[in-house]
C-alpha cells in the first residue's frame, strides 16, 4: 500500500514539474516573440525615418535654398526629353529692351539700390525684367535665399511664392551675357535659373561680394547690368544678419522685401 501512494506522489511531482515547465517554457516563448516583434518594429520605424530624412533631403537640395553646387536656381531641372528650348507665356520682345542701357532703383527693406541694365548685351532678359518692374511685379516680392560661403555671396529675389517657387506659365531664354570665366563681380545683377537656358523667369540675384558659379551644361547665368550705389547698406542691412539656423545658404535672418522698383 506504501508503495503504491509513494508512485501516486511521485507521478503527481512529475506532472507538476511538467507543468511548471511548460509554463516556464510559454513564458520563455512569449518573450522572444515579442523581441522579435518590437526589433521588426524598430527596424521598420528606423527604415521609414530614413526614407523620410532622405525624402526631405533630396528635396530640399533639388528644388529650393539649398540647391547644391553653389547655383543660383530655385527651380528643379527638367529631364533631359522635357527640357523646354522655347521661351513659355507672355515673354516680351528683345526689342523691348531698344539696345539701351536702363536705369532706376530697387528698394529692399527701405534700402535704396541704384541699378544700370544693359539692353544691348542681354536684350531678353532685360526686357523681361524691364516689363516686371514697369508692370509691378516686384514691389511686394521677398528675397528668399542668401548665401554667404566664401566666393559665393548673392541674395536672390523674386520669386512667384516667396519661397523660390517659379512661375510655371512664365519662362524664357537663351543665356546672355554669362561670364566666360564664371567670375560674377561684386555689385553684379544676372539672372536666376534652373539648369535649361531657357528656365530663366522672374527672379534675379544680386552679388554682394565677389562670387564663383561654375557654368553647367547650358552655360553660366545672364547678367543684366549692375548695382550703381547702396551695395553698402545692404550688406549691413540685410546680408550681415546671416542666413536661419547659421546655415550659409538659405532664408536670410533679416526678412528682406522689395518696397519699389522703377526704371527709364
């Protein structure tokens, strides 16, 4: 009879153990699943800000402030079986600009620039933007891009949004009058693009200090003319305020706006 409950007990042990161990073992089992689950989930999320991070980089350096290689353009680039080899919306005629040198002034932020244009040696453009400044288009416009490497320092303006958009019912070309050894002199005014010759548009930058722009398959950048007086003012005024975030090229720190723009 002892025997027999001595067998009865140390079944029961056993089946006990057995359990014990399973439920160690479902717990165990348990636990690595949900490892797994959180590492997938980890890596998962990684991956997705990745992709995010380099999303918002390759947009930024592609169509905005940031475009790379020191490039006056706030435009993306066309493929090469779309580029657009015809000027695009009421571009007026080159004769507009009568082979004449242009004067007037542009104020940005109450800081009155003098500017000369030449007609003779970029006919287009600065019929462009001689018609700009006569129909308006510019007072109210910002300058949404400074840059302020060294050999590179230009403040750019004009853009449709504020923020470097184009006008995409407005564009033209060729280049005129680009610099053969891509030197753009302090006080230079040229012509804004992407990298078609014929995305030049509404928008213009201004060098404040000597600049370097490598000319790329379709040349270099139109220059229009130049600043006669109040280069001064506005590199203290606007250009010695740096660019947001400490970065040097993009929005500058001094919001800059044109007040007025004339021209004879």
């Amino acid at each position: 009879m002892a025997t027999s409950k001595n067998q009865e007990r140390e079944a029961r042990e056993a089946r006990d153990r057995l359990k014990l161990y399973n439920a160690r073992q479902t717990v165990h089992q348990t636990k690595r699943a949900r490892r797994r689950r959180d590492n997938l989930i980890a890596v998962v999320g990684g991956l997705v800000v990745i992709a995010l991070a380099t999303g918002a980089q390759i947009l930024y350096f592609s169509a905005g402030p940031g475009t790379p290689e020191a490039t006056p353009s706030a435009s993306g680039t066309p493929a090469p079986d779309e580029e657009v080899t015809t000027n695009v919306g009421a571009v007026p005629d080159p004769a507009t600009a009568e082979s004449r040198t242009w004067t007037g002034d542009i104020t940005i932020n109450d800081i009155p620039l003098g500017i000369s244009l030449d007609g003779a040696l970029a006919p287009q453009a600065v019929a462009s933007v001689v018609s700009d400044i006569q129909s308006g288009y510019y007072t109210g416009k910002s300058c949404h891009r400074l840059t302020t490497a060294e050999n590179f320092k230009v403040l750019q303006c004009g853009s449709l949004d504020g923020a470097g958009g184009t006008d995409p019912e407005y564009s033209f070309g060729p280049i005129e009058n680009a610099p053969a050894d891509d030197v753009y002199p302090q006080g230079t005014i040229a012509m804004a693009r992407a990298d078609s010759a014929y995305s030049n548009g509404h928008q213009f930058f201004i060098v404040y200090g000597d600049t370097t722009i490598p000319a790329n398959a379709a040349g270099g950048y139109t220059v229009i003319g130049t600043v006669t007086s109040g280069l001064d003012a506005l590199q203290a005024g606007v250009a010695a305020g740096g660019v947001v975030d400490g970065a040097s090229d993009g929005a500058p720190v001094v919001a800059a706006t044109i007040t007025s723009a004339t021209i004879q």
